[in-house]
C-alpha cells in the first residue's frame, strides 16, 4: 500500500449507496458530487453499477465531461446494473479484488449517503489509514446528518477508551458536498487532517 502522500489530486473513489433511500437531498448531493469531479477534472473512480446514488454519481459526471472509472466484481453485474457504457469499466473476480483496485486507483475517498457496504468499505479506509497503511484523506459527505451516528459512535470509542491520541482515527466531515472536494484537495496537498475547522466532533453537528 502506498504510505506516501501525494502532492495533487487527480482521482477521487466515492462510496454510497446502490439504492436511493428515503432523503431526496441525498441524490441531489449525488448528482452535484459528479458535476464538481468533473468540472475539477477528477477522474471518479467507483463501483461500477448504474442504479442508486452510485449511478446517479457517475452518470453525473459523465454528463458533465468527466473521466469515469467503474470497479464491479462478476458476481454484481446484473444486481447493480453494470454500467456498460463506460470507456474504462473493470470486471473483478471478487469483493476484495474490487476493493483493492479501488484504493490503488484514487488519491482520495469520499463516502455518500449508503448502507452497510458503504459504511465498511469508509471504515475499512479510515483503519488502513489508522494502521499507517496509507495517507489518503477519506471524507464523509455528512448530507442532512447522515453520518452523525458513526461519528456519534467514534466518540464513543474514543470515551471508552479504544480510540485514543496515539491511535486516533484520520477521517474529514463536509455538511455540504460542495466542500468536500477543497477539503481533500487540501489534505491531499499537505493539509492536516487534525485541523479542527475539518475535522467534525458531535458537538459541531
């Protein structure tokens, strides 16, 4: 894994739901997120499908003239619609192939509104990143409050004691999506993470 920062952003993996649950603000964001990638001149990487908020994102940001990199394994073609028009779509032969690839091809991650595949593969980055595996940022879209219970439940760990200083958990909070990619732009150009205007408590949202 790459533990070297990078000093430009140049692709950004967004995680989120392959449903569109019940907010409508969250397909707003979604689609807003693709225009911003795009219009950046990001490549977005993701995973692949065509249905939810992960299709809303990409088809966004196709529309908006922006690169698109779909990441599926075999076995979710047809669950999650694969979205065959894309120039640079790749076939994984399974979940952590997908996951791997996904990492290696983008400086940074962002996770929408989703369920809990969403929420493992964002905390699957935050503990690679708490365990000195890497130094991409990883930013949560907090869109309506979405994320407030993990981060309520982050506090938690930490008053209980299992997160503390020396092991503490490198994750970015936007309220709007509008300030999530000058937020990783930031980070990835040698910001700190800890800068606490960033870095959200439960108290700040």
């Amino acid at each position: 894994m790459n533990t070297v920062p990078q000093n430009q952003l140049t692709s950004v993996c967004v995680y989120c739901g392959s449903s569109f649950g019940s907010d409508l603000s969250h397909e707003a964001a979604a689609t807003r997120l693709g225009q911003l990638i795009a219009e950046a001149g990001l490549r977005l990487v993701y995973g692949g499908g065509s249905v939810g908020l992960m299709g809303t994102v990409a088809n966004s940001a196709l529309e908006a003239g922006g690169k698109v990199t779909g990441i599926i394994p075999h076995f979710l073609e047809k669950r999650e619609v694969m979205l065959e028009s894309l120039d640079d779509l790749i076939i994984t032969k399974d979940m952590h192939e997908r996951k791997h690839l996904m990492f290696q091809k983008a400086d940074a991650f962002i996770a929408l509104p989703g369920g809990i595949g969403t929420l493992e593969e964002a905390v699957e980055m935050m503990t690679w990143a708490q365990l000195g595996q890497h130094r991409k940022p990883v930013a949560l879209a907090n869109i309506n409050g979405f994320w407030s219970p993990l981060l309520e439940l982050f506090d938690h760990m930490r008053a209980q004691g299992y997160i503390r200083p020396e092991t503490e958990v490198p994750y970015l909070v936007a309220k709007r999506v509008e300030d999530v990619l000058p937020m990783l732009q930031r980070a990835v150009g040698g910001g700190d993470q800890d800068n606490p205007d960033e870095v959200a408590t439960v108290s700040e949202l």
